[in-house]
C-alpha cells in the first residue's frame, strides 16, 4: 500500500459493530438486552470479589476459621475460583439454576450448562435429575449433583430467574400472555403438528384429517382419525423471550428487577442524588442482592464440606473505606486487640516487622508523636500506677 494512499473514512452503523441482531431488535429492545446483561455482569463481578471463609465447631458450642477445602477455595480444574463464581452467578441470575457436578472426593466442582440437565419434577417431594440422559443424585443425598437455586415456588424444585419471578408475580405477567397469543396468531409457526406415520399419503386426506381435527379440537371433543398419526405440540415460549420487550421495560425497571443501582446500568435513581444517598445504594445492593447469592450459595455447598462445618462469603472487601477511615479502622482495632500488628501489615499488602525494626519504630514513635499522644499515654501510665 502506497505511503501517499488517502484512506477512506466513514461512520460505522450499529449493525457493523453489534451485529445485523442489534438492528433486529431495535433500539429499544437492544438497550433492554444491554441493561439485562450490565446488571448480570455487575452482581457477578462484584460476588466474585468477595472472600470465602469455612468455620468448624469446637468442643465449646462456639466455630472457628478452618483451612478453606479446595473445593471452594479452587473448585476447577480449568478455570480460576473467580471465573467459576462468575459461572455460578451467572447461571443463577439467567437462568435461576446453577448446577455444578462434583466429584466422589469432593475436590472438584464444575458449573453444567442448563440445558444438559433434566428434571423430572412430577412428584416434588422425590424430583428425578439427570444430567445428559443419565440419573444423578444430588449431594445433599450424597450424590455428585449441586444445586442452587434462585427464587422457588411451592410445588416445584425449580429455581426462577429475577425476570421470570417478576412475570409470573406481577399484573404484567397477564401482558405477556396478551403478546404471546398476537405472537401465535401473526407468524408462520403453527401451533402443533399433525402428522401421517405412513410414508405416502394424499394430499386430500391430509386435508380432510387436518379439518376433521380441527373441528373436534374447536368443540372440546376428543378427536378420532383414521389411521396412524402422530400429534407434535411445538413447545416455545414467546412470553418468556419477549418479556422485556412486551412491557416495554426500561434499564431503571429492569435494575429494580435484578436489585442493582439504576444508574449502573444505564437507568436513572431520581433527582437530587447525594453522595450519601449513592453510599446507601452501594450498601444496600452489597447487604440485600450479593448476601442473597451467599446465602444461596453457602446454604447449598454445606452438603460439600465435612459435616457441621459453615460457609462465610465475606464482601467487606467492596465497601473499603477511604484511605484515611480505613487507617483509623486499623489503628483502633491494634488498640482494642482484636488486630495484631502483623495481621494488620498484612492487610496493608506489606511484610512483617523485624525484632529491630519494631525497636526503631518505637524509638521513632517516642520523639515524634503528638501532644494529644503524649497526653494519653501519661494517663493510662498514671492510672496503672495508681
């Protein structure tokens, strides 16, 4: 190519950068998949920031902090123990089902997708699960298959997603129905199939049972038809696919659906927003939306880890204060000793202290420190004198 070569500029589409299904689905329906996707992606990045502590029971009644098992602490063979809590939230929050197949030990615990696993929930109270075809048990039985579900409604083993918890509880739910049945009559799907086991058959006689059926299905009768034939129902779900669209949902509803703050997924929080009201929402979403997949969580990898053990996802690391608060935070808690010098280095990403080193921080410290310090400490001397 020619150094003097002048190269063509011009302004790219949506659909170049996106995709032809961006246009597809028009501005509106893409702006609602990206608000879906932001909300997903930010519960699932910020959980998978948390810590996993395990604690055991001692003699007293009281738990205490044990060696994390490997199947928590690095549950894949593959992927990184954040990439597989990212895998888990992500199933739980799109599809309201996490499964993870767990191994005889219970080192490894892998996240399956949805679709290669069958459940037969016609009886509840014994719900048959496999997993390609083939039967599995779930730990908690002592099998190999973990489940952890979103939202549960009675009668059923099955988790819901937020979307479609808040379709199936809420009015809109009625104008899904409404936009499934206009999705039904418009489009070139039919709504079964019927079809001749015979390899031949004249297209008269097809027409002849197509309308006898019909007609008996109209009148609520059964239907009789000569010959061998087979009925198909074509099973697809507009209501759940169209949810979004059908009620217009904007990023702000579809926040309050996933429970993450509006404006970080393109929504809006109201008007007069301070600093104090956004601190409360970060708050709010760590405290109500990432304690409930612990909690989902932790419940569910108790039937994975010895007997009477507990799982803590700790998120203190997302609501860090600011550096002067957080030094404050330490210094009082070397003073109450509930942190050791060393541990609270550690914290502070540093090395321990040598013997002379604490010696000439000491010495240091006796020079230059502050009235009000000085004060203080002649106190507690004289206190402890007294």
């Amino acid at each position: 190519m020619s150094l003097f070569t002048r190269h063509e500029m011009r302004a790219l589409g949506s659909a170049e950068v996106w995709g032809a299904s961006w246009e597809s689905l028009g501005r509106g329906g893409a702006m609602r998949q990206a608000a879906t996707y932001a909300s997903v992606r930010l519960i699932a990045d910020q959980w998978a920031q948390g810590g996993v502590t395990v604690t055991a029971p001692r003699a007293n009644g009281e738990h205490e902090p044990v060696a994390t098992p490997l199947i928590l602490d690095d549950p894949s063979p593959v992927l990184s123990q954040y990439e597989s809590k990212v895998q888990m939230t992500t199933e739980l929050k799109t599809r309201g089902n996490a499964f993870g197949l767990v191994d005889d030990s219970r080192r490894f615990c892998q996240w399956l997708p949805f679709d290669w696993v069958g459940v037969d929930e016609s009886n509840p109270f014994d719900p048959k699960y496999n997993v390609l075809g083939k039967p599995m048990t779930l730990t908690k039985q002592g099998g190999n298959l973990l489940h952890i579900r979103e939202v549960v409604q009675a009668g059923s083993v099955m988790g819901l997603s937020p979307i479609q918890q808040f379709a199936s509880t809420f009015e809109w739910a009625d104008l899904s129905r409404q936009f499934g049945r206009r999705w039904f009559k418009n489009s070139a799907m039919p709504p079964a199939i019927l079809q001749a086991k015979a390899n031949r058959l004249d297209p008269d006689k097809l027409k002849e049972a197509r309308d006898d059926f019909i007609e008996a299905a109209r009148e609520g009768k059964p239907v009789a038809l000569p010959g061998e034939w087979d009925y198909r129902k074509i099973m697809v779900t507009p209501e759940e696919a169209q949810f979004l669209q059908t009620i217009e949902a904007s990023a702000t509803e579809i926040a309050i659906i996933f429970g993450v703050p509006p404006e970080k997924v393109g929504g809006k929080a109201g008007s007069s927003r301070t600093y104090s009201n956004l601190e409360m929402d970060a708050e709010l979403f760590q405290v109500e939306t990432l304690g409930g997949v612990s909690g989902r969580a932790a419940s569910s990898q108790k039937s994975v880890i010895p007997f009477g053990h507990e799982v803590i996802y700790d998120l203190s690391v997302l609501k860090k204060p600011g550096v002067l608060e957080y030094a404050r935070t330490i210094s009082e808690q070397l003073r109450n000793g509930t942190l050791t010098l060393a541990e609270a280095r550690r914290l502070l990403g540093r090395r321990g202290l040598t013997t002379q080193e604490i010696e000439q921080w000491q010495q240091w410290f006796d020079t230059s420190k502050s009235e009000a310090e000085s004060n203080a400490t002649s106190t507690a001397i004289t206190k402890e004198t007294a």
